[in-house]
C-alpha cells in the first residue's frame, strides 16, 4: 500500500489564487494523500471556498482560526496530520500534477527530504525564471563531521534553497523530534523550519524536477523588509536556529554557532547591500540588535579561521573569515591588504 501524503496549505486572503491551488493539488496523479486547508482568519471568500471543496471531496480536511499567521496556519495543520510525509504549499501559489508521485519515490527509498526545483511566475501567470540550485541536484548522507559544514557551506549560504514549500519531509522525522515553525518570526521562517529538520535529518535528495510554482506578488512580506530592519529579522531567525543547536547539546555547537550567524549575514548582504560600501555594512551590521547585545562575537570568528576554511575551502574560507575579521575591528586598510596579499599567495 502507498505511503500517504499530508499537504498543509495556509490560507489568508488569497481569494484570487485559492482554486488555481488546490485545483493543481486535486490533480496529482498520486492519489493517497490529504489535503488540510487551514484558514487563518481570512476576511475575503477564501473559508467559503475551503468549506466548499471540503464539501465536494473526503480527502479535504479545513480548520478556520483566528489570524495568527504562517507559521500558526502551518503548525495547526502539523497538528492534525495523519500522512506518512508531509509538504507545505502556499495558498497563492501552485504545483505540478506529478510533485506526490515522484518524490514518493525518494521518500520510499529512505530519504528524510526531499528537495525540488521550482519556477518563479508573476501575478498574471507568467513565468519569470527557476529557481533550480543545479549543483546541489544530488543526495547528500549527514554524519556528525559534515552536518555542520553542509548547513554552513549550502544551505545557510543559499546555495541550496531553504523554502519549505520545495520540499516534502518524511512527518517521522517532524513528529518524533517535536519540530515546529517558530511564530515569532515574521521573516525566515522556513530558514529557521529547514535548518532545524536538517539538524536531525539523516539524508536528503533534490531532484531536478520543476515541481513548483511559486507566485511573485508586489505585496509579498520579504520585499518589504529592507535595510536594518532585515538584518534585525535575520538575527532573530538565528537566536530561533541557535535554540535548536542548544537543545541538542552536540560538542561542536559552541565551534560552529557564531559560523552559522556568519554565513547568514554574509548571503543576505551580498543580496541586498551589493550596492553599499563596505564600511557602511559595517556600521549598518553593528547597530543590529544581536550584536548590541553581545550574542554574536565577531571577535571569536576572527580567531577561528582554520574553522571557516574548514568548512568553505580555502578561498571562500579566507574571504568570510577576512570580513569576520573587518566587521569585529573596521580597519579597512588591512581588510583590503589581506585580500591583496592572499590573491598572491602571501597569507
């Protein structure tokens, strides 16, 4: 008999978009699964639609709450899942007919995660790029000496893609380790989500399957935290990361926790302060919350560049532990001498 599937889509003010969703779900040509619509306190149509597919079709299960947001809409659904795996779609967004059936057959093998390629398309349909991550199209096997580094190295750095909804996990490995969405967070909630599941993942695949659609709305939350605001984000989904590591109590966290806020600062300025100068990021950096009060040490990544190389190679290894380096001390000449020296292989 067939594992069965539960897919979790948060519902809130989606009206435009909610059939074209769960029409793709009701299309799948793997049949054994449920879908649990969670409407979180929607003031347009979408609970009227939600009751009446419910209506039409057994599989379909609904709960109306309170407004709570994505990670309670999400969790709700957690709750009262029955399904052997389990994937999160969103509500404006929708999937390919053939997402169950082809990574059932990952999941089937042994796989804890598995991951999918996905396409980006605007309000009207409209397909605008994938979002494939082709180097990362393979399965990887965790153990205690490379868990950290993958996290560091593909995931944290985004390499590999951390949206919750391009992946169906195995719901034993959720249920057993208690692992929920934060919702404090605003923003990066499937980052703290994914990161957390692969902390106790034993091995994850990514197909290179466009099983996705993932809708680009002009109102979309992550295009509306910019600038200090997004790094302050950014930190609180580290300290919800960082929890996790503590709970697990593993000999190397303390190695590898101010490594992880690292690589996080590192992707998200290289894709939103591209255009600042250097010694602005700095400041901008330094005004953030979590170092204001003491939780990151840039002084101890300076020290650890036998670490950081460890983990990226020499070359980015050096570039990430030089700009450890600057943002702990701000001397700029020396920050730019030591790039100059290492091109030459003078450090």
């Amino acid at each position: 008999m067939s594992k069965k599937f539960s897919v979790i889509v948060p519902v809130y003010n989606t009206e435009s978009y909610l059939e074209r969703c769960i029409d793709s779900i009701l299309s799948q040509t793997y049949d054994n699964f449920e879908l649990i619509l969670v409407d979180d306190g929607s003031k347009d149509g979408c609970a009227g639609i939600c009751d009446r597919y419910a209506n039409a079709d057994s599989r379909i299960r609904v709960i109306h709450k309170e407004n709570g947001g994505i990670s309670s809409a999400r969790n709700s659904g957690l709750d009262i899942m029955s399904g052997d795996y389990v994937c999160f779609i969103d509500s404006d967004d929708f999937v390919e007919k053939e997402l169950l059936m082809k990574t059932s057959y990952r999941l089937d093998a042994g796989y804890d995660i598995c991951s999918f390629c996905a396409r980006r398309v605007d309000e009207n349909n409209n397909y605008l790029y994938d979002l494939r991550f082709n180097e990362m199209i393979k399965a990887i096997d965790f153990n205690k000496e490379e868990r950290h580094r993958i996290i560091c190295r593909d995931f944290l750095s985004y390499r590999a893609g951390w949206e919750a909804c391009f992946a169906v996990f195995n719901a034993k490995l959720i249920q057993t380790n208690n692992l929920r969405f934060d919702e404090t967070l605003v923003y990066g909630e499937d980052l703290s989500f994914t990161v957390k599941c692969l902390q106790y993942a034993d091995k994850w695949i990514k197909i290179p399957d466009n099983l996705y659609n993932y809708t680009m709305r002009n109102e979309s939350l992550s295009l509306k935290i910019k600038g200090e605001n997004m790094l302050n984000k950014i930190g609180e989904v580290y300290q919800s990361i960082l929890e996790e590591m503590k709970l697990k109590d593993t000999p190397d966290t303390n190695v590898y926790k101010d490594i992880y806020y690292l690589c996080m600062i590192n992707y998200c300025i290289s894709t939103n302060f591209k255009y600042m100068d250097l010694k602005e990021t700095r400041e901008l950096i330094n005004r953030t919350e979590i170092i204001k009060k003491g939780i990151i040490s840039f002084d101890l990544l300076s020290k650890s560049k036998k670490n950081i190389q460890n983990i990226f190679g020499k070359e980015q290894g050096f570039n990430c532990w030089n700009t450890a380096k600057f943002y702990k001390d701000g001397n700029y000449f020396n920050y730019r001498l030591r790039r100059k020296l290492h091109r030459y292989k003078l450090v």
